[in-house]
C-alpha cells in the first residue's frame, strides 16, 4: 500500500508521525507524495480551535481524491482523534481507523488490518495505565526519507498531563501523566547516538514532573538527564517541554553540569499577571518565574529562552494586560508563541466570565507581538559577528549562488543557512 502523513500541531505529535512512517515502511508500504497515497493518515491537534477545523477542512479536501480509487481510505490520530472518537466514521465514511495518543502503538498493525479487510473499522481511543513502548521500526544505518535530518532526533519519555490547567484540553485527549521506564529512554538514546545522531531532543507534555507519577521507576527528570548527558557521541541535548512549577533546582544546576545541554529552554509563562496565572491553574506566580529566570542564568549565562503567551484569557483585563508585556520586557525573551484564549471543550475556562471581547483580545495579541518582535530584533542584533558551532541537518531550501547550500542549527537551536 502507497501511504502518506500528514501532521498538525507539536514536536510530539512530528515525532509520533515520523515513527508511524518508519513502522509503515518496515512493514512493506510505500510512503509518498499525497497525490499518489491510497491511505491518508493524519496526525491531529486540538490544543486550539484552528488546528482543529485544519482538520475537518483537510478531511473535506481529501473526500474527492479518496473517492475516485477502490481501496483508498483515510485514518485520523491524535488529540482531535480522541475528541471526536468514533464521530468520524459518521462524519467522513472514509476514515476508518481513529487512535489517540495511546493508541499510537498499536495504529500500524490496525493500518495492516484495514488493508486487507476493506469493510472494517477500528477505534484504539482507550487509555492506557502506563507507557506503551513501540516496535523498534528503525534499522541502525538507516537514513529516513521525509525526517528532517539523520542528526538529529526526538525522545519521547512520557505520556500525558496530570496538570488540568484550566484552559488547557490536553490531560482529556492525552490522558493522565504516563512516564516511560528509563531504562527504555537510555536504551533508545543510546541506539541513536551509535548510529549517527548527534542531537537528541527529550519530549513530554511536562518533562520536569518526569517519575512523578510513579512510573519512572524512582528516577527523577534530572537523574534522567544526567544519565542522557553522559552517553558516548551525544553532542547536545535539549528538553521540551517544562512547566515552571515542576522545574527542580537539579534541572537548573544540569545547564552547568553539562557543557552538551544546549543553552536553550522553552519555558511557558502564558500570562505575566498573578490574578490570571491564579486562574488559569499555573500554580506559580510571577515571583517564582522570575527567580527561576535568575537561577537559570546564574547557572548558564548564555541561556536563550522562549516562551508561549495566551491574551485575553477570562478576566484579563487592561491591567492584567500590562503586567504581562511588563515581564516580557523584564525577562527578554529570545522568542514567544502567542496566541488568544479561546474555550477548549470541556476544560474549566471554557465556563469562566466574563469572556475577553474578541477584537479587544485581537489588539493585545498585535501589541504583544509587536513588542516581542522588537525584543526578538535586538537579542538577534547581539548575535552578530559572533562565531558558532552548527550542526548541519541537510540542504538549505534557500540555494544562493553556485555552490550547494546547507542548514543546521546552532547550540541556541536558531536556524542557519
């Protein structure tokens, strides 16, 4: 069978992506272009509203092509899988597998199934008690066609989320925090680093609270860390994603310890007003971010961070608003996501009041990029004329000139062409 991925939303969901690509191939599909594909298997995200309708609208686009060849059909995967469920069966005839994040597993052997039985339909929306770990679908040497680099690789070490911020929907499309023996992290990491990679990216909903569910049999995320830092070959590593709460002073302390651990971290502050933060659920507050930015650059002075901001959450006000644009002035972030709230199905915040009007949220979001792009511009400016060590992922997609081009990042995980 001829198939083809297509994913929306984060690094974990990229990575889940790219296993079922590898798991497909080693059972003798095809992967190619979309054009060409006879399955479509789609990797959602339901973080916020416009990934989901991304969804639906691709799903809609699909239909013709898909109806045009016996055989052909589409699954649906991830957090917008688990929302929906068996939904889409009645909504698109020609999803026949939907599997949520625990699901993800078990997705290549229903894949198998389906192909041989045109006339079923499989659901795998159940959640699990603990981590299931995957097939091992990837030969040593071997170099994957539609991954970005054989360089460079991500790790998963836990499921799920026992946080239930309250505007957030991913402890109900995730499930409950899951962390995955360590010995298995160690075991593929080091699997990676003999056969090439260089960079290995630790993910999970919330790395920091790593074992703090019980399954991480007594090993912290810093112990973790430690371990990964130490493995022969390994030139950097990175984490993502962490949640201030939860970041030990271990955790801190390892940007230090370890010249390989990148100077780079992502770390959420989402709203820099106390009486927001205390609504949303974050359990700090902006005292305890701050000392943690501090303590973080004590440690490694170097260190680039980056965040992810949401406007107009229940009851921000004009306030709330400034306090926020005043810690990003304060801290100089190299870089932010941001974004408007808006209501995720059954969160908590979806029944808060009074609800930001929508063009009012609009204008804060343009004034805080606006104000973060200036921050951005003179970080960069600060860059120039120094020297740094890439590590080169492939070809550029920007071919100047006679000589071929090559892309890489840099330890601050800044893209160089």
């Amino acid at each position: 069978m001829k198939f083809a991925v297509i994913t929306f939303g984060c690094q974990m969901n990229v990575h889940d992506s790219q296993w079922l690509a590898r798991a497909m191939r080693a059972r003798g599909w095809e992967e190619v272009p979309e054009a060409e594909a006879e399955v479509f298997i789609l990797n959602t995200c339901s973080v916020r509203e416009k990934p989901e309708q991304k969804v639906y609208s691709c799903l809609g686009r699909l239909a013709p092509l898909i109806g045009r060849a016996p055989g052909r059909f589409a699954a649906v995967g991830g957090c917008v899988a688990q929302q929906v469920g068996r939904g889409f069966f009645e909504r698109f005839p020609f999803v026949r597998l939907v599997f949520g994040a625990d699901g993800v597993a078990r997705a290549p052997k229903a894949l198998d199934e389906l192909a041989r039985d045109p006339r079923a339909r499989v659901s795998l929306l159940d959640f699990l008690p603990g981590y299931e770990e995957r097939e091992q679908a990837l030969p040593p040497a071997e170099v994957t066609a539609g991954e970005a680099t054989a360089v460079s690789a991500f790790v998963n070490i836990m499921q799920g989320c026992d946080n239930f911020c309250t505007y957030c929907i991913v402890p109900f499309v995730r499930g409950r925090q899951k962390s995955r023996a360590p010995s298995e992290v160690l075991a593929e990491c080091r699997a990676l680093a003999a056969r090439g990679v260089r960079e290995i990216t630790l993910l999970g909903q919330n790395v920091n609270a790593f074992g703090l569910d019980g399954q991480g049999q007594g090993v912290s995320f810093a112990a973790l860390l430690d371990q990964v830092a130490g493995l022969p070959g390994l030139s950097r590593l990175r984490f993502t994603t962490s949640h201030p709460k939860d970041l030990a002073p271990e955790v801190v302390e390892a940007f230090a310890r370890h010249e390989n651990l990148c100077p780079q971290l992502h770390l959420p502050l989402q709203a820099g007003s106390d009486a927001v933060l205390k609504r949303m659920g974050r359990r700090y507050d902006r005292a305890r971010y701050l000392s943690l930015v501090r303590d973080l650059r004590s440690a490694r002075p170097d260190l680039a961070l980056t965040t992810d901001l949401i406007v107009g959450f229940p009851g921000e006000t004009e306030e709330d608003f400034g306090q926020t644009l005043e810690m990003m002035e304060t801290v100089r972030f190299a870089g932010a996501f941001s974004f408007k709230y808006c209501d995720r199905p059954g969160t908590a915040a979806e029944r808060m009041e009074p609800k930001v009007d929508a063009a009012q949220a609009g204008e804060r979001l343009a004034r805080l990029q606006n104000l973060q792009d200036r921050i951005t511009e003179g970080y960069l400016g600060e860059q120039v004329g120094r020297e740094v060590t890439v590590l080169v992922e492939g070809p550029s997609r920007r071919q100047d000139g006679a000589g071929a081009g090559a892309m890489g990042r840099d330890a601050w995980g800044r893209v160089v062409n």
